[in-house]
C-alpha cells in the first residue's frame, strides 16, 4: 500500500503581483549559472573559454565581421576583445585581415582549424542542450524555449551576447 501525498499548495505570489511565485528569478539565475559552469567545462575539453566559443559561434554564422562588429554581438567593449582575438588567432582559430575597403579595419574569419572546431562546438552544444533539458518532456522543452525567448526579448538581450562576455 502506497501513502497518499496531498497535492502542494499553489506558492504565494510575489509582491509585484505578476503572479509568479517569488523564487521564480532566483531559479533562473541558479540554473544560468549551472548552465554556464557546465557549458565551461564542456569547453574546456576543447581548449577554449566560453569567451571564445562564442567568437568562435558568431564568426562561423557571419564571417568577415569586424572586430568592432563582432565586439557588439557579443555585447563586449571593443578594447577587451582585442586580447579575446589574439588568443584565437595564436591558436590558429580565426584569421584577421585587413579590410580592403577601410584599410583602419581588419575582417575576421575562421580559418580551416577553426571551421573544424566550430563543427566540434556544434556537437558540444547539442550534447549540453541535451543534458540540461533532459528531465523536460519535449512539449515542455519547446514551452520553456518559448518563455524564455520572450523573456530575453523583454531584457533586451540579443542572440549573440551574455554576461560573461563582458567580463
């Protein structure tokens, strides 16, 4: 025989009166950080940094950017991304030019080795979707996907940026 379990109680809503119950921010910031630590990890096994698999994911998407350009998608200040871009170039990752049309700019691309690597963060990324989203059935992985997409919207966030690239 199985105990009885009474059904939870509704949390109270917040303050704000969004309905929302009042841990509802707190969580998302616990699983983003999770999330992110996680993705890091992940990375690492490549020798990258988050920072430079997210260069590495907007170059392969749009190639020929400038490093001004590339420094607004990913909502980081130009002088911090310099260093950002010379790491990937001495790997051998991305290769900057000068740009034919302003020769002030360079144009960065992925060089071959990088276009193998961003074919390799494209698994790592499946693999760490996967995992996170693992105890969602996939009616709630495309609900979440929908909320938190509006979300992001609402705060403004692009597609390309994330806090820790500001750092």
């Amino acid at each position: 025989m199985t105990a009885s379990v009474p059904p939870a109680k509704p949390a109270p809503s917040g303050p704000s009166g969004s309905g929302a119950p009042p841990r509802t921010a707190f969580l998302l910031a616990q699983l983003g950080a999770e999330a992110a630590s996680r993705f890091a990890d992940r990375v690492a096994a490549l020798d990258l940094s988050p920072r430079e698999a997210g260069a590495i994911r907007v170059l392969g998407r749009t190639p020929g950017l400038s490093q001004r350009e590339l420094a607004a998608r990913l909502g980081t200040v130009p002088a911090r991304l310099v260093a950002l871009v010379d790491e990937l170039e001495r790997k051998g990752l991305v290769v900057r030019e000068r740009n034919e049309a302003d020769r002030r700019n360079y144009v960065l691309s992925l060089s071959e080795p990088g276009e193998r690597l961003l074919g390799q963060l494209r698994g790592v990324a499946q693999e760490h979707q996967a995992d996170m989203l693992s105890p969602l059935d996939s009616d709630e992985q495309r609900a979440l996907a929908a909320l938190l997409h509006k979300l992001a919207q609402g705060s403004g966030l692009g597609p390309d940026g994330h806090p820790g690239y500001r750092g």
